[in-house]
C-alpha cells in the first residue's frame, strides 16, 4: 500500500502518526507488525503497529535530522495491506498526527 501525504504543521523529533485505512482493506490482526518504507527518504521509520480498528501506528516519523515544515510530503509505503477484491473504492484513509 502506497500513501502519501503532505503535512500543514511543522513535525519534530518523536513524533508519530497514525493511519487510519478504509474498511475496504484488509490488515494483519491488531498487535502485528508491519514493515514501513519511506519512499524517497522521506521518514527514517521503518516499522508500523496494527491498532484497533484498522489503524496503522508509525512511531518516530521524525527523528534527529530536523524537523519537517508545513508542505513537507511523505511518501510511504506499507507491506502486507490487502486490497478488496473488487472495483469500487475501498473508502477514505484518514491521518493524524501526534507530538511528544
């Protein structure tokens, strides 16, 4: 699963962010680990945590190399997200972020 997105605050060191994808995907169970990459360096984590329903939690989406102004795009890709078999669209994902 490819996500991208482009934040309208500044993100510091520590900060997380979590994912929360349409019903119309399927997840490994709550508790699991998935592997994170970020696409063109965008954020150094490299692993996310299944929540409740259906949210992805990356921790440290930045750390000591600065902080990410307003504009900033990640681009992020998450391995073991299924896709719905079927055409029609499979919902709005929604992102939020949160401060240490």
């Amino acid at each position: 699963m490819m996500i991208n997105f482009t934040i309208s605050s500044v993100l510091t060191w520590g900060t997380k962010v979590q994912i929360k994808m349409p019903s119309g995907l399927t997840l490994p169970p709550v508790g699991s680990i998935v592997e994170v990459i970020g696409l063109q360096n965008t954020t150094p984590a490299k692993s996310g945590t299944i929540l409740d329903s259906n949210v992805v939690e990356i921790l440290d989406v930045v750390l000591s190399e600065g902080p990410r102004n307003s504009g900033y795009m990640f681009q992020l890709a998450i391995n073991n997200v299924t896709n719905q078999l079927s055409s029609k669209n499979a919902g709005t994902i929604e992102i939020t972020t949160f401060y240490f």
